[in-house]
C-alpha cells in the first residue's frame, strides 16, 4: 500500500485523455456479468431457435421458350419483329414497354395462378404436431385427412374481403376414438364448439361454416404410420384459398440469374416443409405451361372456328358452280371448248390465271373485311394468318404479270404488309387485355388504357384494309381490261366458250380457296395438338438453404452478450462524475494520495494515515485541518482516531470540532467566529501546550468556514469519499489556494480480493 502511495505522490506526468489500463481493469472488475450476459444471449438465442419455425429455401432455374422461334415463327412473331425494329423505342408504346421476362415473373406471381397451385395442392388445409411449444408442419404424413365442402371452401373466399374467416381443429386420439375440438374464427371473434368424439374414421363434422371430412390417411409408409400409433394430438387449420396465396406470394422470389440472361428465371420459395416448398415450385411451373398453352390455342380455336364457317359456305358455293357447270354444258351439248389461236390462248390462259388468283385474294379478303368489322369481333384475335395467306397468293401474282403491272402488285404487296402489321398489333393488344382480365376488373387503369388503345387502332385497321382491298380491286380491273383486249381478238370463239369459261374460272377461284383452307386447317389442328411447355427446369427444385441458421443466431448472440455490457460498461465509464478507483483520482488531481481507507480495517487504516501524514509534514507543520466535499465523507471520524492515535505513540495531539454549524456553541456567527482573534487565540493556546492540532472542520462545499479556518492551518487532509465526491470538484481542488498543503485520502475502498488486485497495480 506505502509503494502505491509513493508512486502515486511522485507522479508528474501528462496523463492520456482516456487511460486503456483503466478501462481494461474495469471491465476485469465486472467481467462476471459479461459472462452472464453472454449466457442469457446464448439461453435466448437457444429458446428463440425451438420456438421459430425454421424456414427452408428451395430453388430451380427455369428457362423460358420462345415458340415463335422454335416453329419458325408465325404472324404474331413477325408482327412483334417489326414493332421491335421502329426507331426510339417506339415498339414499346404497343408492346407494352417491359421486358418478357419481367412480364413472365407478373404472371407467374398472379393471384390466379397461385391460387390455382394452392387448389391443385390442397394447401389451404394445413397439419401440424406440437411438442413442448415447437410447431412442426406435417405435408403428405398427417395421419387423418380433413377436406371442406367446395360450396362453403369458395364461401370462405367470397366473404374473405369483408370478414376473415378461418376454421382451426384439434384432433386428439385416444384409445376410444378421436375428439374433434373445432374453433370458428370469424374477424378477431374466436367461438369455441362442443367437442366431438368418433370411434372409428371415417367421420363428418359439420360446423356453421360447412361439413368437415376426415379420413384415414391411407398413403403413409409403415415408418410414418408408427409415428402415430399411440396417442397423439393433430392441429388442423383451414384458411381460404386466396388468403394462402397471398403467403406464398410473400415468399416466393423470382429473379434473372445475371442481368444479361433473358431466357433463363430463377425461382426461390421459402417454406417451413422441404417436400411442400418443392411441389409448390414443380406445380407452379406445371400451371405456368398449362396456362400458355391454354392462350397459345385460344387463337387456334378462333381461326378453327373461322375457317369451318367459310368452309361451310364454300360447300354451297361450289354446288352452285357445279350445277351451272352442268347446266351449261347440256344446254350446249358440248363435252369441251376448243381453241383456235395457239397465240390468243397462251395469252388470255395468262390473264386468266392471275384473274383467278386476284380474285381469291379479294374473296379471302372480304371474308376477313366481314370477321374486322363486326362489332362483337372488337375485343377477338383477328386470324392473321388467313390473312397471311393473301398475302402470299399476291407474291406468286406478282411474279408471274407483266412488267407494267409489276409497279402496280408492288404497292399493293407493301399496303398488305402494312395491314398486316397492324393485325399483328391488334391480336397483341387483345391477349394482353385478356391477360389482365384474369386477375383485375375492367375498370383498372390499365384495361382501360388497353380498350382505349384497341378501339382507337380498329378505324386505322379497317382503312388500311379498305385501301388494300381498292388496290386488289384496281389490280383485277387492269388484269381485266387486257383479258378483253385478248378475248376481243378472240370474238369468232363461240359464245359458250365464253360462258364455259366465267363458270370454270369462277368453279377455280372457289376451290382455290377451299383447299387454303382445308390446308390451313389441318396446321391449325397440328397447332392445338402441340403441347410444348413454354418453361422448364433445366435442373432439379432442390433446397439451397433454411432460415434461421444455428451458427449465425448463435454468433449474434454471443456478440451481442459480449458487446451489450461492454457498451454499458463503456458508457458509465465515460459518463461517472464520481471517483470510485485511485485510477481515476489519478486523472482528477496530482495532489498526493496519503493513504485508502476500507469500511473493515478500523485502527490499522488510521495508522497508515498518521505514517504516511508524518512523512509528508515538513518541520514546523503542525495544525492539520481535516475537510471534504461534504457530510458524510467520513471527515469526524478520521480527525478524531488521527488525534488518538497520534497521542499513543508519545505526541501530544488535540482534537478541535470547528463545525459549529451543527449546533450554536459561540455567540457569534461561525464564520465570524473562526475569522476573530478569539478563535487565532485558542489555536495558538492549543499549540503552545501540543505538538499536533487536528482541526475538524465543515464541508468545503457547503460553507466558507473551511477556507477561513485553513488561515490557521499548516496542511489539509481532504477526505475523498468513493462514489460521492464529483470528480469535478477534485479538478477544481488543484486551483484552490485558500487551503494549506492538501493531502488525499480515499475513503470507503472495496478491498475484496479482486478489486485489491486493481487497485495495487
């Protein structure tokens, strides 16, 4: 203890803002309740672990087909090209604006399709087991089935906007049977029923809510049946559909692998069962690719429909051509018309066969004209590739006419490729209303903004055929006027050559468009039997992680245990306005240290004040003022035991009270009385008779009384008391000058075993 104090007194130094010895010897002092800290962290991060349900990651990539492409593309795909290849992006004004894949990951997350999986999977009946508080999710290995009526299922859904409903069952099996606990939810109102006991399974339970199945679960192994062989308690929870999807729709995570993939979607879902989550994701592809195969047809169902009807009226045309034909060649008795001139006939046969397929490319025409102008037809696919197939007529047209209509069939060649397009824009706009149909109402914003779209294209639509039709039109009437030319030459032929003729060329023209029909009907057929899935797995749903993880809620605790009371420790430690070590009363003051006092060490502590007191007096000091901050320091106590004790080894020492403010013992105010002659008389009295004068005066904080005694004394023990006196007024005790050769000694030190250990060094 003496070596402390002497290396105390002869400390000089600067000392650091912030002393890291001391903090460090403050956390070893409290470093018992780091490790209960940490303990509690690790206790709670173990209690949190069994009670969270864990939640298990599972993930596939999908890659997206394009059809167009893998069946060499079609009307749509090509109307699609063209939009795309327009300058400042103006292709996406009808396109949409979006990427697919971002149009993909909307419809693979609609409520629709996610409800449908939820249907198809039954996931709206939900099985659990509990044991000491954790819940585990039973998917497949329940033991009983619980099936609610579809009338009262699509109920729950109807009324799920206006009340939450929800139907909980706590099956209990017994030897004696099963006992069905049912509770009705109804908003944030639970009503209990009367309990239900069964025999045997199976049962029905019917509830306000709808009748209740159960069943036997017969699909289980035998090791998932011995699981339940005895007793056992089975919650069941029925939720509505839609309520479900809604879950998964929180859960599941649909992203590019890297930004450059466009054809390629990976697709996450968190699940508390492994199995479940991989059946949720497989079933969701599943109807994912019935849904687009169910729009892929939808066009071909049209077009089928629309090709039977005119197929149907081609039947009766040609019947006609047939009969006249017939008739015709019995009225004139003719078997076949002959032709004279080679020359004429070659080029009248020439004008004939482009008449002939200009006007199947007028009546192809004007059936599509009727299909576009019907206004029950507005919001349908228009069949572009009947339309298509005019198109391609008027290219093989074209190749075979004469250079002065070449010009002509080239124009008309570029307004049916324009009207063609914006088929393909019109069929684009309608699947996307469709699409949207599904999931929202017709006054949603963008439905709105679709209908407003597809009505303002239909005027552009219809001009664009009407000058199409004007230029086949104008193409027949030029093919026309050379066919007379040659068939004026040809004026000595017979008149039924003639008649024979108009029938046959008429007959051609029907059965021209009869067979594009019929083939176009067949690829139709071929088209509805394809059955190509528009995404797929490239690898196997597997589980790619589970949340939460051991190790990192344990790190996390352990780091908070550690962390939390070192903080707290940190904080006191930079915000305690009292001393409580000579560590920190080092860094207040460099006025010499004489001696610590613990509550427990009585007469020994006050010899070691007196030692170290007597070391540091120099020759003629005698009055010694004892002082502190304030009552209570222990300032009477030690003034008292220093006089005794400096009178048993053989001085002569007096004991003064100058705390007069306790009781009035002079006639005159304290502080008057200690500045008079009569108190300076009395100090002098006791000197000359002593060799020591203990003065025990007031607190300095409180009263002048300690500064004005300190006149008559030589040095000053200033009692610093752990715990209580401010650091501040110490900081301040090295300015003071109204006190004589302060001295400190610290009072009320923990010397327990561990803290004596910091204090020493």
């Amino acid at each position: 203890m003496n070596k402390y104090v002497k290396d105390y007194t002869m400390h000089d130094k600067k000392e650091a803002a912030f002393d890291f010895k001391l903090l460090k010897s403050l956390f070893r002092l409290n470093g018992h309740w780091i490790i209960v800290s940490v303990a509690v962290c690790f206790l709670l991060a173990g209690i949190y672990l069994w009670f969270t349900p864990t939640k298990v990651t599972v993930a596939g990539t999908m890659e997206l087909i394009d059809r167009s492409q893998k069946g060499g593309g079609s009307a749509m795909s090509l109307g699609k090209s063209m939009l795309n290849a327009l300058p400042m992006s103006m292709g996406s004004l009808f396109s949409g604006g979006s990427s697919d894949i971002e149009s993909e990951k909307e419809i693979l997350k609609s409520n629709t399709l996610l409800r449908t999986v939820v249907k198809d999977l039954n996931l709206q009946t939900e099985y659990s087991v509990s044991s000491l508080g954790r819940k585990a999710i039973l998917y497949k290995n329940q033991p009983v089935n619980v099936s609610l009526d579809e009338a009262h299922m699509k109920w729950l859904d109807t009324e799920l906007p206006l009340t939450f409903h929800q139907i909980e069952l706590k099956i209990n099996k017994a030897n004696d049977g099963y006992t069905i606990e049912p509770t009705l939810i109804e908003g944030k109102q639970e009503t209990e029923l009367p309990a239900q006991t069964f025999a045997t399974l199976p049962a029905t339970l019917k509830t306000d809510y709808g009748t209740l199945t159960l069943t036997e679960n017969n699909t289980l192994t035998d090791k998932q049946r011995m699981a339940f062989v005895g007793n056992y308690t089975l919650l069941v929870t029925i939720t509505p559909p839609t309520t479900v999807a809604n879950v998964y729709k929180g859960r599941l995570n649909l992203e590019a692998p890297t930004k450059k993939v466009t054809n390629m979607l990976s697709v996450k879902l968190k699940d508390e069962n492994l199995i479940r989550g991989i059946d949720f994701v497989n079933h969701l592809i599943e109807a994912y690719n019935q849904r687009a195969n169910d729009e892929k047809n939808e066009e071909a169902r049209k077009t089928d429909e629309f090709i039977n009807a005119r197929l149907a009226r081609l039947d009766a045309e040609l019947g006609t051509s047939d009969a006249d034909w017939e008739g015709s060649k019995k009225n004139y008795q003719i078997v076949s018309p002959e032709v004279d001139a080679s020359e004429v006939v070659q080029k009248r046969g020439a004008y004939e066969l482009q008449l002939v397929e200009i006007g199947t490319q007028i009546q192809l025409h004007d059936y599509l004209s009727e299909f576009v102008n019907d206004p029950a037809n507005l919001f349908e696919v228009i069949p572009a590739s009947v339309a298509n197939i005019g198109s391609s007529t008027s290219a093989m047209g074209v190749s075979s006419g004469s250079t002065s209509l070449s010009t002509s069939s080239g124009a008309s060649g570029a307004t049916a490729e324009a009207y063609m397009g914006l088929i393909t824009q019109h069929n684009e706009l309608v699947n996307r209303r469709k699409d949207f149909l599904r999931s929202m109402s017709e006054q949603s914003p963008q439905i709105q903004r679709l209908t407003e779209m597809i009505k303002d294209l239909h005027p552009t639509l219809q001009q664009a055929m009407k000058r199409d039709r004007q230029n086949l039109v104008l193409r027949r009437n030029n093919l026309e006027r050379e066919y007379a030319k040659y068939q004026g030459r040809a004026s000595m032929a017979p008149k039924v050559e003639r008649v024979l003729t108009e029938i046959g060329r008429q007959r051609e023209i029907k059965q021209g468009v009869y067979l594009l029909m019929l083939q176009k009907r067949e690829e139709t057929a071929m088209e509805l039997a394809n059955t190509t899935d528009k995404g797929k797995f490239i690898d196997e749903v597997t589980a790619t992680g589970s949340q939460p993880m051991k190790v990192v809620v344990f790190f996390i605790a352990g780091f908070l245990g550690f962390f939390l009371p070192v903080g707290i420790l940190l904080l006191l430690f930079m915000f305690k306005s009292t001393v409580d070590v000579p560590g920190e009363l080092k860094k207040c003051t460099k006025l010499p240290l004489l001696c610590m006092l613990a509550p427990d060490e009585g007469d020994e502590a006050i010899r070691n004040v007196r030692t170290n007191l007597l070391a540091q007096l120099k020759d003629g000091q005698r009055v010694i003022m004892v002082t502190s901050d304030r009552d209570g320091d222990g300032k009477t106590y030690l003034a008292k035991h220093l006089a005794e004790s400096l009178t048993a080894i053989g001085k002569t020492a007096q004991y003064i009270d100058c705390d007069l403010r306790k009781s009035a013992r002079a006639d005159m105010h304290p502080a008057d009385y200690f500045a008079s002659a009569v108190f300076t008389e009395k100090v002098n009295q006791a000197k000359a008779t002593n060799d020591y004068i203990i003065l025990d005066t007031p607190s300095l904080g409180k009263f002048a009384d300690a500064n004005i005694i300190g006149q008559q004394a030589d040095a000053t023990i200033y009692m610093v008391k752990t715990g209580s006196t401010p650091k501040i007024v110490l900081e301040a005790l090295n300015e003071e000058t109204r006190i004589p050769n302060p001295m400190l000694v610290l009072n009320a030190v923990d010397m327990s075993k561990r803290k004596y250990k910091f204090l020493v060094k």
